[in-house]
C-alpha cells in the first residue's frame, strides 16, 4: 500500500503544492516534458513547482489574444482559476462565442491551461489527451503565475459578454399552467364525448371539434371559442399535440376508435405534488409517441391539404425515433441550467455542437432528413414553447431569447426551483350555481375538482366560470365525489362562505344520486315466454348465487345480469334459444375478417353475447381452428333465421361494432351480394370531366344557358361530365367566357 499522502483538492488555481503532488502520482514522464518544452524550462520536478509561480515565463499579451481566448481567460478567472473542460466549452457556447475546442486545446500547448488528471489516473500523458481530444473530460487550470498576468493586463479581458437585461417576454410564450388547464379541460370533454378515431389513426373532426371546445392556443388568454378552425394546420397540430400528451401522461387513452379518459389517472396526476407533475411532463414530453415536432415545423409551411395525416394519426409513432434525441437536448439545458436568458441561436448551437455523432446517430432512425439543428429549432419552438418549459422574449435590439420556465427548470430536475403554492381565495361561488375561479391562484387539484363536478362556461382574461348543474355535479358523484367534500373544498378556497342554497342543493342531489345504482357492463336478457323465463331466471339465480353478481327482473319478459363475464349466462343462452341477450357496455372488438366472410377470433377474448350469437350466426371451422384461434364461417341461413327482419342491417352492425375499425369495406358488399343484391355501378371510358377550382365557378358554369346540352351528369360540388359530343360546344365557350384549363389536377377538396 502506498504511503504518499493523497493529492490536495483544490477548486482554485494549480499551486505548488497539487503540482508536486501529481508529478509524484498522477503525471507521465512524458507530461513533465511537455510542461518544461511549454514553460521553457528543464524537465525537473523542483523546476516546474518554482515556475508555477514564476510570471515570466508565460507573458500574456493583450493584443495577441483573440476574443475567444479572451472569454476563455475571463470565464476561468470569474471561476476562480479553475472549470471542467466540457463546461467551459459549454458556457462559452451559450454566450454566443461558437467552437472553442481547438481554442482549448492551443491553450494547453501553450502551457497557459494545465489538464488536471483524474483522481484514479497516475500515468495521464497531456500530449495523449491532446491527440484524442479527451481534455474535455478534465479540470483545466490556471497557474497562479497566469492568473497574476491577468491581474495585471485587466484590458486583456476586455470583451463583449452578452447581457439580457431589458427583455420584452413574447406576447406567444405559454406556460405549464395554461397547458395543464388545456389538459384538463380536454379530459372533461372526452370524458362526456370520447374522441372518435378515423380507421386511419387521425381525430374525427367533427368529434375533435367538439373536444376541443374552449381550448386555448398557445399565448392566447382567452379560449378559441368560435374562431377554432381544423382546417388550419397550426389548431391541428396543437390539438394532436395535446392529445398525445395526454396519452403518454396516461390521463388520455385508445380503446377501439375511441379515445377516453382516464379517470383514475387524471384524478392521480393532477392531486400529486407541483415538483411530481413537473417531473411527469418533462418525461412524457421526451417519449412522445404520436406527434413530432420536426412534422410540425413542417406543416407551417403547407396548407393542410398538402399535410401527411400520418403525422396526426394516433396509431403512428412517428415521434418515437426522436425519444433519444428529445432525452438529450433536455440533458444539454438541465446540465447548462439555461435559467438566465440566451440567445436562442446559442442555444441552439450549444445542443448542435456538444455531441454531433450522438443526434446524427439517433435522428438517422427518424423517417426522412433531418439535421441536428433542425431538430433542435423544431424542439424549441414546438415542444419546449407550447409546453411551456421555456420563456421567450426579444431584447431591444430585436434579439431573441429564451430561458427555462421556473416550472421548466423544475421539470429538469435543477435545485433551487421551488414555486409557491397558490394560496386560499382563488374562486367565488354565486347563488346562481356559478363558481368564478382565478386562475393565476388556484391550485390544479381545485381545477380538477371544479370539472369533475362543473362544466366551463367561459374563459377570459385569467379567469374561468364553471356552472354547477343537477347532471354535472351527480357525474362528479358517480366519479367519487361528495357533498360534503365538495362544499367543504369550495369554502376553503372560496372568498366567502358557499350560499346555504347552493350547499342545500348539491346535498339534495347527493342524496337523489344515492338512490341510483349504476351498473357499467351487463346483459340485458328477453324471452317471449314469461313463464319460461321464470324457469330460466330461476336458475340463473342459482348459478350466480356464490358470486357478486345477480339477476333483476324488469318485467314478466325482460331481465338485467349485472355482468357479462359469467359462464352461466352462456349455458343459458345456448340450452334455450329463444332467449335474446344484449350487452349495455361497448363489445369487445375481437373478430378479425381473414378470408371473405370468414372471421377468427380468440375465445379467451370473447364477450358471452357475441361468443353465443357467432353460434346462430356462423359454422365453426374445426380443422382450422386451435384452443386460442377459433375460425368462424358466416351462415347466410342462419343469419336470415337469427334476424329474419332486415337481416343485411343487423349483421352490418354486429360485426361493426365488434371489428377493429369497423366492418371492412369490402366485407360489407360482399353481405350485401348474399343477403340483399349485388352493388350496381357503371364503368364508363373515354369521358370528358371538367373540374373546377372553387364551388362558386363551379355554380356560375351549371346555370349557364348551354349547360342543358353541355354537361351530362354533376359529380359532387366541382366536377361535370361533359355531354361525348359536346366538345365542340364545350371550347366554345371556353372561349367566350375566358375559363383556362389547368394542366394537372386540382388538390382533393377536404
């Protein structure tokens, strides 16, 4: 074991002492060479340890410094003498100053900055570090020699440190808080109304229209209200955006072509602590799945009918390429603690140049170009501005700059990011079942509770109105709330104490809502024969009578079971066919069309009504099936037997409801040859259609005199088929009335 004491720590200059000790353990021979070649002196131990302090030996020059080695000569004189190489690099990237590794690097050969080895390194050759690059690793340090020169040459440091001083925040920026009440208010919507998806993944958008009622775009202090637009692409993409976020947050969530709400999650994530939440967004943030920002930076410059809708589809992870390169953009700003204003092309630059290999090697996997600093802008502007992580301003000169949120730099991880906690007083309640909240005072956990048990009215000017109703707050009570803590949370953050109306009546409709019993899933049950019912009632009675389960009877021929799970039910079913179940809950979307008119199915998946109707509906195929594949073969006999009125409807819709995405297409024309005729269509070649460009050209060319015997057939708002022998006529008055003909057709019309 070796007795040499262990080496001085030090954050300062390298003195005498630490040199004498890593010439002892820590330095090559060939470093000492390479410090004694730089200082010009012998290559000695005792020689080097006396020129630390010797400033002769390496004059400084003021005017032989460049202004890079003049910010790397003051950055490491503010830090005391000392700085990691990597975070010297770093801090001058971020203040603008661009590459300083070969500034670096020329430095240490000039003897003028010392790599310190690492603690466990007892043989580190300099020239090594050099060669490699690998410098960057280690503490550089001024000797106490270089230091005095610099103290004594101040106009050496005399260089232009940008500084953001008078900054106007950009009238766009958002904010964690808006997005949150975004979130929030998107849940709610979906909660009542779920999203429905196109067979393709994208957002219905009649159904969109509706969720994202009172959305607010980012920097926008009110709601869109009526000025929401799906045919912008800039709305869109946001709302898909939120959407995606939502998803990976865990508070939105696919079931079928539905999007839903969480209920359990959300009530989890906005009721955990700010520093959690914030923890939350900035990982679901990183691994966003179903958006990407560099296709939506992308969508700013098209109409959006040029758009590739994949980038709105929730079944294509197009952002799931960008999840390492998302991870260390983030890891780049929490390790710079970007929480003073930078310029934004520093930013950038700072995150292009700290790993090039690293964002080439990972924005390879993305689908199409993209280089780092595109990526790393498209970030910016997308994912870290509309989620409100980072600030943006200009300087008075025009300048734009940004800077972690304090909620942004709390996402991160960074110390010193503590937020006060909204306080008391933040909402009113009214004797007309209005609760007026201020936002900028109200904690979420309030906001969460208000639309569980309201619905938003309005929002304006950092101030939300929700309206208490008998349907809104007994859903808040299905979802688990309470009258008492219900009045009880709106007196604690109310200014005065709720009016007596208002408490009286959210109990009385706690106690109407007590006498309801809502069952989710369960199997409506009718026979025409109400004394076999009886029988059939009366042993399933028996069968459910070990479970948590139960029969109620409606009527002499009607019958409720209270699930859908129970084997009973299907004994029942098949042992007397005249029994009809039908379930209250959505079916499971378990049949798949492998070949036509034939499905296959997992049993283990399959609800009891749509395993007992395959059986009236379907032939088992026993030599393709297995004990989890089962193949059914659709029976149009038994079809027309099991639904003898409009049995084409009724088969539509059972496998509609039961098939991922639908019934397919193609599937259903084939039922409708079997059950009812074949679709009729006509091909006809060699036509004249003429389309045009807008609907208003389209009207004006239809009330023309000669359209009688120009135009054969209109094909929707645009398109005519023109009349095979009426070209002639045609280019007459195409003449006449100064239409041009385009030579490659126009956009599909949405």
């Amino acid at each position: 074991m070796s007795m040499r004491p262990d080496r001085p720590s030090t954050s300062g200059p390298l003195g005498a002492e630490e040199l004498r000790s890593l010439l002892e353990r820590g330095y090559a021979d060939t470093s000492v060479r390479f410090l004694a070649r730089a200082w010009r002196c012998q290559p000695e131990a005792e020689t080097l340890i006396a020129a630390v302090d010797d400033t002769s030996l390496r004059p400084l020059d003021p005017a032989s410094l460049t202004e890079l080695e003049r910010a790397v000569f003051w950055l490491l004189q503010e830090r005391g003498g000392r700085a990691r190489g990597e975070n010297l690099r770093r801090d001058l990237l971020l203040r603008g100053f661009g590459e300083s590794e070969p500034t670096l690097a020329s430095l240490i050969a000039a003897g003028l900055l010392i790599p310190i080895p690492a603690a466990a390194d007892h043989d580190c050759d300099i020239e090594v570090l050099l060669e490699r690059g690998s410098f960057l690793q280690h503490d550089l340090a001024l000797t106490p020699a270089t230091l005095a020169n610099l103290d004594a040459t101040p106009d050496a440091l005399n260089i232009d440190v940008p500084t953001f001083n008078d900054v106007t925040i950009e009238p766009t920026v958002s904010s964690v808080d808006d997005l949150e009440l975004n979130l929030l208010h998107l849940a709610s919507l979906i909660r009542r109304d779920p999203l429905k998806l196109n067979k393709d993944g994208t957002p219905n958008r009649r159904s969109l229209a509706r969720a994202a009622r009172g959305i607010s775009m980012p920097g926008q202090l009110g709601e869109v209200a009526g000025d929401l637009d799906l045919h912008d692409p800039q709305q869109l993409d946001y709302l898909t955006f939120l959407a995606a976020l939502g998803r990976e947050l865990g508070i939105l969530g696919p079931d079928g072509d539905r999007y839903r709400t969480g209920d359990a999650a959300l009530a989890e994530h906005f009721h955990a602590p700010g520093p959690e939440r914030d923890r939350r967004l900035g990982e679901a943030l990183q691994r966003l799945r179903y958006w990407n920002e560099v296709e939506s930076v992308r969508l700013a410059e098209m109409t959006l009918r040029g758009a590739d809708d994949q980038h709105f589809s929730q079944r294509e992870s197009t952002g799931e390429p960008l999840i390492g390169a998302r991870g260390f953009v983030l890891s780049v700003l929490r390790r710079a603690s970007v929480r003073e204003w930078a310029s934004v092309a520093a930013i950038t630059e700072l995150c292009t140049q700290i790993d090039r290999q690293y964002l080439d090697r990972t924005l390879s996997k993305m689908a199409g170009q993209c280089e780092p600093a595109q990526f790393i802008d498209a970030m910016i502007e997308r994912t870290l501005s509309w989620s409100g992580l980072m600030q943006f301003g200009r300087t008075d000169d025009n300048q734009r700059v940004a800077r972690l949120s304090p909620r942004g730099a709390r996402a991160l991880g960074l110390e010193g990011s503590e937020i006060p906690a909204p306080q008391g007083g933040c909402l009113i309640v009214q004797p007309n079942f209005e609760v007026m909240v201020f936002l900028d005072n109200a904690p979420v956990s309030v906001l969460h509770e208000l639309y569980r048990v309201g619905e938003r009215r309005k929002l304006s000017d950092r101030v939300a109105t929700f309206q208490l109703a008998a349907e809104s707050v007994q859903r808040g009570y299905s979802l688990g709330a309470s009258a008492t803590a219900l009045v009880k949370l709106l007196n604690t953050f109310g200014h005065t104490p709720v009016p007596e109306a208002v408490a009286f009546q959210l109990n009385d409709w706690e106690r109407v809502h007590q006498r309801l019993t809502i069952h989710r899933q369960g199997v409506l049950l009718r026979h025409p024969d109400p004394e076999r019912f009886d029988m059939i009632i009366g042993q399933l009675e028996h069968d459910l009578r070990e479970s948590n389960h139960r029969a109620i009877r409606l009527g002499a021929r009607d019958a409720f079971v209270t699930t859908a799970e129970h084997d009973a039910i299907r004994r029942a079913a098949e042992a007397h066919p005249s029994l009809s179940l039908s379930s209250t809950g959505a079916p499971s979307r378990t049949l798949y069309f492998v070949d036509p008119l034939v499905v296959m199915a997992d049993p283990y998946e399959l609800d009891v009504v749509t395993q007992v109707e395959l059986g009236y509906l379907t032939d088992v195929l026993e030599d393709e099936s297995s004990p989890r594949s089962r193949f059914f073969a659709l029976n149009m006999e038994k079809i027309r037997t099991r639904f003898p009125d409009e049995p084409l409807n009724q088969i539509v819709a059972f496998l509609d409801a039961r098939c991922p995405g639908g019934l397919p297409t193609g599937q259903a024309l084939r039922l409708q040859a079997e059950l009812d005729r074949p679709a009729r269509a006509h091909l006809a070649e060699q036509l004249i259609v003429l389309s045009f460009e807008d609907r208003l050209s389209a009207d004006r060319f239809a009330g023309l005199e000669e359209a009688p015997d120009l135009i054969e057939r209109r094909l929707g708002q645009l398109h005519f088929v023109i009349a095979a022998d009426a070209r002639d006529l045609l280019d007459e008055i195409l003449e006449e009335t100064g239409l041009t003909l385009a030579k490659s057709p126009f956009d599909r019309d949405e």
